[in-house]
C-alpha cells in the first residue's frame, strides 16, 4: 500500500479560480491537523486559509511532504513550478502529486529527490504488485460507499461515516482508493492504477483482518453502471467483501455524466443490483442508507425526498452536507452490535 | 493491439505429459495452416502431430514466429530451453511466450533478439496503454462468449462460433483477449493485463466499427460471480457492446472453481445478471445461446439435459466437442438478418 510522510505543506502554485484548489480544500477539511500550511507561486491568487509557510519554514515544523494541492492544465507539470519543486526538496520534503503526468517522468526531479533522500509519490499511479483475489472471509467490519456514477460524494460520504461512527464511540477507519483520499489518509491504493486481473486482490490488501468490532469505511470508484469504469467498481467491491454498502446519488442526474447514453437506473434497481454483486463475495451484503448530494434541491425539496425515498427504501437517506449521516452510522453500529 | 508474425514453429522443449502442451495443440487445431511444424529438446517425451523441423528449416519455409507452446514449471523460462531460443532467433524468428515470467526479462535473450531484428512477445503482459471507454456506439454485430466460471469453454466456443458463421457465409472475426486466443488470432489484446481504468477501452479498441453485417466473435474473460476475476468480466462486457452473448457452462460445477464459497447462480439468474450487465451499453442485449462444456455427461444424460435446458431457457443449448453450435450461429444470423 502507498503510504505518505505527514504532515503537510499544500502547494498552490499560481492557481486563480477556487475551484482548482479542490485537493488542497478537501485536505484541509478532512486532515487538518495534518496541514502545517500553504505555499504558492507570487502570482497565485488564492489561500485556503492556512498560514502561509515557506518549504524551510514547513521543515522546521516538522512537514514531511509539499502535496501539489491543484489540478494543472493538462494534468502535466508547469515548468514555473519547478523551482519550488526543487526548494521543497532541498528542505527535506517528499513531493506528492495526483498528476497525470509522474513526477517520476521529469529526470531533474527524480535525481535531486535522491541526492536529498527523499520521495516523489505519485498517488496516481500504482508500480506495486498485488496478488489475485482469494475471496477469504477475513475478520472485522466493512462499509463500502457505491455510486449510481462517478464524482457525486462516495469519497465524502466514507469520510464523513468514519468521522461518525469515531463520535459515537466505535473503531473505523478510512480506507481511501482515490487519489484525494490518498492524500488525505496518508495511505491507500489508487485502485483504478491496478492491473485489471488483480482489482479484487488489492481490495483485499487495503482492507485487511482486523478487530472484530472495528470497521473499515472503504470509498468506492466508479459504478456498476458506468460504460467506462464498471469494473474497476465491480472488483473493487468483490474485494472489500462489505457486510453493508451506502448508495450515493445525485438526484439531478438522469444518465451518467459524458455518458448521455447511459442511463441511471431507479434507486431500488441499483440497491438490488450492488446488493446481488456484493453477495458474490458477503452473503450477508445489504444496502443501510442512502447518501444524497442535495445539492440541486432547496431545503423544502430535500425534506420531501428524503421523507419519501426512506419510506420507499426502508433504510435512512441523507445528505452529510445537510444534516450528516449519523443515522447510518447508527445502522452500522446495530450491524456491528448483532456480529 | 498485439500483433504476431505467423505462420508458427511450435517449441514443445522438454515437455513429458500431453496436458502440458495444451497451447500447442490449440493451435494446431485452431490455426492448422499457421502452422509449419514443431520443435524440441531430445528429452521431450511428446508431439502434437505436425512434422519436426529445426528452427532454420521453419525459417525457410516462411515461419515468422517459435511460440513456446507448452507450460513451464512456475510460468517461468527453464534454462535448458535458451540454447534453442537463441538458435531461433539467430533463424531469424520472433519468440511468442505466454509464460508469467517475460522473455524480456532475459537480458541475453534481449541482446540476441535487437542484434538480430526480431522480436520478443510476451502475450500475457501489456505494455500499451488504452484510452477509457467511450460508450458510443459502433457499427458491425458482435456476439461475446461469457460464462459461469473459468475455464469452460469461453474461447472454444468463440473459435467454434467463428468458424461456423465463415462456414454459413457470414463475415466473421474472432477477438482474442487471453494468451492463448491471441496466439490462434495472431492478434489480440491480453484483456486481464491492461490498467482497471482502461479495460472497456481496451475492449473498444479490440473490437473497432466494422461492416454493418460483419460478426466480432469476442472471447470471454472469468465470470461476473467470480470472487478475483468479475471486474474483468464486467470491464470487457461492456467495451464489447454485445449484441448477443453466449453463456458457457459446465453443469458438474456448483461452486467457482477454487473458490468453494462462491455458488454459481442457476441458468436463467446468470443470464438475467449478464443481460442487466450487457445493457449498461447497447439496450438491445439478449441471451442467443448456452454452450455446455458437457464432459461429465452420458450421451443419453447429455440428450436430457440439453433438450430440458433448452426448453427451460427458450435459446439452442450446444456443447461445441458434441454436434457442434450450428444452431446458435444461426440464431445470431437471425439478429443480423433483423438488423
């Protein structure tokens, strides 16, 4: 498994629209003690609200790594971030990218990161080995979120179930497949990077035996009905053999995104359908929320379809950016009280 | 796509059971006229029936490629057979390999074979990178063989199929994604090996737009129950945008093999679950046939079972080792005349 130096000094580069800051956000919001502060370019015109800090500065407060916390045009490297690329190693720091494009692929990195001793962690990608899927039961509790698509809250929705069920007293732990997930939990397999025949088996990697009563949240990929990625979704549920799955929708999606061909199927058709594939693996699968980005309803709206899809689907439905998730981790603990 | 140089010198090194040399004598079966004979070690206990020739022999009859046609201990290279590799690549032949272990992993085989200006392929891996799927449409008819297991009969039925559409006048192409298949097609793409992210479009590119009345006959790859290798599954079904499949079952299995905790579904479950999967990208999906690996049967056991199997399901019921699958291809020349 990938696993990170933390803490973290966010790189912003010379970024100007807030929304190219995602990753930054999402780590400030999630990890937050884990962020000593950020950095950026003269010409940046954005903070996430964190001290501005200097790659020495972040050193000397014990950082162990700058996380370019932007998208960049292309998902390759502007050449005018090099230089503080190289500051921040000199400094003693890993550097940590999402990028498309490795940071393993630009030779002037690659030789001053071992002059110094430190790491280029492309989250990205995946250069490790896993062995295939065994399909063995292993020991402890396990959560997935699944999509009805891609990009509409899987990755929020574990989060926000982990940071609950630890409020209410239980042992659970994130297990991140994504890159922003990665970074957030300073470890995880990018599982979409993982050779086809071995999804199922990283799966199992990430999410090994554990205590009886602790559960892993683990954040799904993709959906089962998506034209491009289903298989990605598909193996990485065999793997994590989940006792229970959240389903997270988007209510103002008819067909998956770019795929307008494609349609979504009804909310108790995709339950039915993620419980059948979960069961290949966990006979025991269920459905134990829904999870809505509301975001396209006003508040007399949500009331109402949250209201009505609990009452047509007999498990609780929330949204974690309007009003959380707690009565799903409370399904969860009544799961894990009945084990 | 991974391309070969037929016609084929079989290397059969130092093989002593027949069941070794399983590859070999697929393509002797399957591709007769690629064949210009076959090749071995002193010490090899068998042949598979095709005359002996030495490396520059084959070379002089036109041969482009030795293919190791046996499976080694451990999938890696014995060292006993490199003297007959380098003399093969002296001859001026490619070496295809679908061993675990890549030949160019040989630096002395790598050194041999850029001196000399062939090529090493290793058929099992994929070092090509593939765009994600796009979902659209293409034109031509394609027909995937999926099944309820490994190892049943997905690319044997496919080559059947293949060769009974040519024999009825139909355009017919068969599309290889396993080591062996690729060998026979001498071409192909190595589905299990390509990045999770990638496997619909990979299975896109293999199949490209094609005449409105031409058939891709696409080989299967493990099964949507299967607990390792589903996402595979799932991945090829939907960059192959099938409009008809063909489930291969093997009525003596009740579990996955290997995996005694997966139940396979019964017949008509399977082929609800593939149907539901295979319309995520062309609607007009449908079950045509069920090719029975039937082995385990009586012939009096076999009549029964097929005849009720048939009338169960309402589709031809065909074991391609016992009379053949001449009534699914006509079925699926009834689609194509619809079309």
């Amino acid at each position: 498994m990938l696993r990170l130096r933390k803490p973290y000094l966010l790189y912003l580069g010379d970024a100007q629209m807030p929304t190219d800051a995602k990753t930054a956000c999402g780590l400030r919001d999630w990890c937050p003690a884990d962020v000593v502060g950020e950095w950026s370019l003269p010409s940046c015109a954005l903070s996430v609200g964190v001290p501005r800090r200097s790659p020495e500065e972040a050193a000397a407060l014990g950082a162990g790594s700058l996380v370019i916390g932007i998208a960049s045009v292309g998902g390759t490297l502007p050449p005018q971030w090099l230089p503080d690329l190289h500051r921040a190693i000199d400094a003693g720091l890993d550097i940590v990218s999402g990028m498309h494009t490795r940071l393993t692929s630009f030779p002037e990195l690659v030789e001053a990161s071992s002059a110094r001793g430190v790491s280029l962690q492309d989250v990205r990608h995946s250069d490790r080995r896993f062995p295939a899927g065994t399909g063995r039961k292993r020991s402890g509790l396990r959560v997935a979120t699944v999509g009805t698509d891609c990009a509409l809250g899987k990755k929020y929705t574990a989060l926000a179930l982990t940071r609950e069920l630890t409020a209410l007293g239980a042992k659970a732990t994130f297990r991140a497949t994504g890159q922003t997930g990665i970074m957030i939990a300073g470890e995880g397999i990018a599982i979409d990077a993982v050779v086809a025949d071995f999804i199922a088996g990283a799966a199992e990697v990430l999410s090994p035996a554990n205590d009886a009563d602790h559960w892993d949240v683990i954040e799904g990929q993709g959906a089962l009905f998506h034209p491009a990625y289903a298989g990605v979704t598909l193996g990485l549920l065999h793997g994590s053999q989940p006792d229970a799955f959240v389903l997270c929708h988007d209510p103002s999606r008819v067909t998956i995104e770019m795929f307008p061909d494609a349609t979504i199927p009804t909310l108790p058709d995709a339950i039915a359908q993620y419980t059948t594939a979960a069961r290949v693996t966990n006979r025991a699968a269920r459905c134990v929320g829904v999870s809505i980005n509301s975001s396209s309803l006003s508040d007399d709206a949500w009331a109402a379809y949250a209201r009505e899809t609990a009452a047509e689907l007999g498990v609780p439905v929330c949204d974690p950016m309007r009003g959380g998730v707690a009565p799903i981790a409370e399904a969860l603990l009544e799961i894990g009280g009945r084990s």
